[in-house]
C-alpha cells in the first residue's frame, strides 16, 4: 500500500515538474515533452566495466616478478594439466593469453573469474582442461598412425578447429 502511494507521489511529481518546464521554457510541442520525459526517466545502471586483458595480464606479471622462470605449479594456484606444470611460470601467461585467448577470440574471463585466476567457477574452464587433453592424444597417437603424412610431426592445436572463435569451425566458406 505504500509502496503503491509512493510511486502514485513520484509520478506526480514528475507530472507536476513537467508542467512547470513547459510553462518556464514554452514547451507545447509534444516532442518536446517526449523529450523532457526521456530526461527525467530514472537512469539505468551503468554496465560494469569492460574487461582490460591487457592491464590484467600486466597486472599477473607484476605479482609473479622474479619468479617468472619457476615452474609453474609454484606460482600458479590449481594448475592441474601436468604439461603446464613443470613449464617457466612468464610462458604460462603467453600460453593462455596467444593459444587459449586468441584461438578462440575471448578474453581471460571466458574461462577465468577475474582476480580469482584459480577458481574453477566457468564449466569453460574444465572444456578447455579436457580439450587439451584431447589435443594432446591426437598429436601423440592419433597422428603418427596415420601413414603418409608429408610431415615428419603433424600437430593440431586450439586454432586448427576453433579458428579464433568460441565454437569450432564447421562450415568452409562461401
């Protein structure tokens, strides 16, 4: 009931307000009423900010200087694919930045919560974990089975289907 009064004062006001204009500024146009009701709307929120990949990764350098060229479990939380593990620490970032971000054309927080790198909240994160396991099984069996391959050691990577999109690519073009 009071909330139905309050909204019933608020809209008087602002009914009440408009008059007032009109009859200051000769608004009788009724486009110019739209446009004075537009401006006494109430305002939406503003979107949280845009995610800076750039200043995030320069941030992540910063906290790991001067153990860049450590292996990567010990400076990285809840690192759980063994290939990374044992890399330098700076080359996980370049990793994840060129061959997970680029590949797919996302930013960190595709799979990442921002600032809390080690948390397992985006089911795309494990996709990701499982799709290099996959990745890995193709270029350390699959591919050496198949007979004449013109090169010696055929790879694929996160670029091969994705082509810098979320989903791989299916389709050939036009």
């Amino acid at each position: 009931m009071r909330t139905t009064r309050r909204r019933v004062a608020a809209a008087a006001s602002i009914i009440v307000f408009g008059a007032f204009l009109s009859l200051m500024f000769g608004v009788n146009d009724p486009s110019d009423r739209a446009i004075f009701a537009q401006a006494l709307a109430t305002p939406t929120p503003a979107s949280p900010p845009a995610f800076d990949q750039a200043a995030a990764v320069a941030k992540l350098k910063e906290q790991i200087k001067g153990h860049e060229q450590e292996p990567a479990e010990k400076v990285f939380k809840n690192l759980q694919l063994p290939a990374l593990k044992s890399m330098p620490a700076a080359r996980i970032l370049g990793i994840m930045e060129l061959g997970y971000a680029r590949s797919l054309g996302v930013d960190c927080t595709h799979c990442h919560v921002a600032d809390k790198w080690e948390a397992d909240d985006r089911p795309q994160k494990q996709i990701a974990r499982d799709m290099f396991a996959m990745m890995g099984k193709i270029n350390g069996e699959l591919l050496k089975g198949i007979k004449n391959l013109k090169s010696g050691s055929p790879t694929v990577n996160c670029t091969t289907c994705h082509r810098g999109q979320t989903k791989p690519a299916l389709n050939l073009p036009g």
